[in-house]
C-alpha cells in the first residue's frame, strides 16, 4: 500500500476528473463532484491542503484505492 500523497483540492480535484467524474456545484468553499455509473458523490474542500483523514475519506468514497489515486495524480 502507498503513502497518501500531499495534495491540493484543486489537485484531488483533476484526479478526480480523470476518473470520471465532474464538477456536478461549487457551494462556497467546497467542491461537489459526481459520476453516474457506478454513482458516487463526493464532496472537495478547497483547501491548500487536504488532511490525510480527509483525503482518505474522499478516495474510499469515490470507489478508489490509494494505488489508483496516485496514478490518477500523474
């Protein structure tokens, strides 16, 4: 298993993209994002930089693991 990176909202963000999913709201200072097959919904703060926990919470609810997430990243 690999480390969690340290990354940006914005980055989680095009990662994200890449897998699939898009920018469905941008409510404040968060980033909605969602892919319809298989359906997931998950919410981005806009931070500088995204806590470990935070992060992890976001790659398990978009149906990823840590592996994938990295190369989605490069």
């Amino acid at each position: 298993m690999s480390a969690l990176p340290v990354v940006s909202g914005k980055e989680c963000l095009k990662a994200l993209t890449k897998a699939g999913f898009y920018l469905k709201r941008r409510k404040s200072s968060h980033f909605v994002v969602r892919r319809d097959e298989p359906f997931a919904q998950v919410v981005i703060p806009n931070h500088k930089v995204l806590d470990r926990g935070t992060l992890r919470g976001i790659i398990r609810a978009a149906g990823l693991s840590v592996d994938e997430f990295n190369s989605l990243l490069k």
